[in-house]
C-alpha cells in the first residue's frame, strides 16, 4: 500500500469518476480547473497528495467542449502537478485511451501513436496507467515502460446478456480476425454463465484507404441469437457488415457489444438498420456523443464503474488484477 487514497476526476470525467469513487467509498478530491483567454489551461489538486496513493481520472475522447488533445494535455499537466506535489505514486485512470488504434506503420513514414503518447505519460512521472479493452494489447503492453494494466468488459456483457438468453441458442460472432481473441474469451465466459456450449462465427473484414470490405462469414448462426463482440464501434461499418451478413445466413437476431461506443458522425447511418437489434457497450465514452434519436433507442449502456473501482480498490492494496482481465 503506497500512503493514503486520493482519487481524482479531471471535469470532462467527473460523472464517471464520481460513480467509481461512491463504489470505492471514498469522495473525490477537490481541484481546479482554470482556462485562460488565450486558450491556455491549468489544473491542480486543492488538497495535499504529499505520500499518497493517488488515482486520476480522465477519458480521452472528444465530446463537444473539449477535443481527444485537450484533455490528454490537462490529464498530463494534473499528472505533473501530483508528482511536483510528492504523491507517493500516480496512477492515471483512462476508461477510453485515445491514439490507441495507431499502433503500428501502416504506410510508408507513418507515425506510431501510441507510443509518442505513451512517452507523454511517462515524460510527466506517470507510475502506472489503467485503461479498458485497448485495441491492441500487445501494442499497448510495448509501448509503455511504466506498469500498464487493460482490463475487460467482457464480464460486464455476459452480466447483460445471460438472462436474457434463456432458451436460445446464443453464437458470439468475431467481426474481423483482430477480434478473435476477445470474442473467444466472450464465447467462453458466456458459455460458463449459461451451463451449456456456446458456439463461435467469424466474419471476414478487409480495409484498406478507410475503405471496409469482405462479405463471408465462417460458423453456423443460423436460427441463433448471434452477439457481435468488438473493442470499439467508431463509423459503425464494421458491425454493420458483420451484422448484414449474420441476418442473411438465418441469425434469429443480431446484438453487438462494444466496450467503447465512440459513434462517430454518420454511425446513425449504418446503426439503425434492420439487421442490428440492440447494440451495447460502456459508458466510457459519454453518452452524449449520441445526438441522433433512433440510433440511441437502440443503444444501451453498462456502467464500468465498478470494474475500475474494483481496480483501484485492488492497485491501493497491492492486489493483482488477473480476475479483472488485465493483462
């Protein structure tokens, strides 16, 4: 245990770390936020971090106040101000980490994101970051020097969708073959959690220039109730695709869960049409993204508090994180 418990929630995350600090049994910690006329920001603590264990919270996703750049530039500079202030350790709590996609060159003098942000966090004295179902773990797991920790939502959806299976025939449908991993993981916590085989699908996906193609899909869904499992819905292509070609092989219904719900411009578009029932993912990313109407009918969200309370919870104690999915 490294001192007292602080937590922390930047502005643009303060619901949500709200929701996991009252898990926790703690209040969050006061601080200020301040913008200047020129555009310029700060941020501190108001109250003493001197040896504590300090956790802070914020999500990097855009959302109509604050661009994805504005709030990973406070969450650096917070950092910064916790280590100048002697916390005994920071851990950066980041439901949604931005940049994570990319991961590697994909063309010729491309750059490689995630790990100029990872230098970021650890520029600024970072001890450890947290964040749920990263694109690429490995990449994820390359790219930081300090502790790093992914946890997993794939609990919190067999948690939705177990009792709402009883009697169907369920098949987790894998949208791409950079899916298969997590979807296998799914398929086999759901199958614990119903008492009987749970079989698996995967779909075909090309991309190339933001373009999606691929039309085939590999497993039996027919007469099924078919759940599509991805890490993130952005455009809304991909599950849309892997949900048409479900319903033209005979799926009794399509659901997808996704951890992060980003839903871009024009993901109404691709999301409301017939062959998606219900779509479900976490609240990491702020469900006011989400302006077109049809397209929020039809979503719901599952509230990842309490794996991230869980998580620091276990991080103060000197717990290991294993049963939380981190990898």
């Amino acid at each position: 245990m490294h001192g007292d418990l602080a937590v922390f929630a930047l502005d643009a995350s303060r619901d949500f770390g709200a929701a996991v600090a009252h898990r926790i049994g703690v209040e969050l910690e006061a601080h200020e936020e301040r913008e200047f006329e020129d555009g310029e920001h700060k941020a501190r603590p108001l109250t003493s971090v001197r040896d504590r264990d300090v956790y802070v919270l914020q999500s990097l996703h855009a959302d109509p106040r604050q661009s994805v750049n504005d709030k990973l530039v406070r969450l650096l500079l917070f950092i910064g101000a916790l280590k100048d202030a002697s916390a005994a350790r920071v851990t950066a709590i980041v439901p949604y980490l931005a940049y994570a996609r990319k991961d590697r060159k994909s063309k010729t003098r491309d750059p490689v994101s995630t790990r100029y942000v990872a230098q970021l966090f650890e520029a600024v004295g970072v001890d450890c970051i947290v964040t749920l179902d990263v694109h690429n773990l490995a990449a994820f797991q390359n790219a930081f020097r300090c502790r790093c920790e992914n946890l997993e939502a794939n609990r919190l959806f067999v948690a939705h969708f177990a009792g709402r299976l009883a009697g169907a025939d369920a098949v987790v449908v894998a949208p791409d073959a950079g899916g298969i991993k997590r979807a296998e993981d799914f398929r086999r916590r759901l199958a614990t959690a119903l008492g009987r085989p749970v079989p698996m699908a995967f779909a075909e996906k090309h991309r190339s220039s933001g373009i999606v193609s691929g039309e085939a899909l590999v497993g039996d869904v027919s007469g099924r109730v078919a759940i599509i499992v991805d890490d993130l819905i952005s455009g809304g292509t991909t599950a849309a695709r892997a949900a048409q070609s479900c319903r033209v092989r005979g799926a009794r219904s399509v659901h997808v869960a996704a951890s992060h719900g980003l839903f871009a411009a024009g993901a109404g578009t691709m999301l409301v049409q017939d062959a998606i029932d219900d779509i479900v993912v976490t609240d990491t990313v702020s469900a006011a993204r989400v302006t077109d109407a049809e397209l929020r009918r039809k979503i719901t969200w599952v509230s990842a508090a309490p794996l991230f309370a869980e998580a620091i919870a276990r991080l103060h104690r000197g717990g290991s994180l294993v049963e939380l999915g981190a990898g």
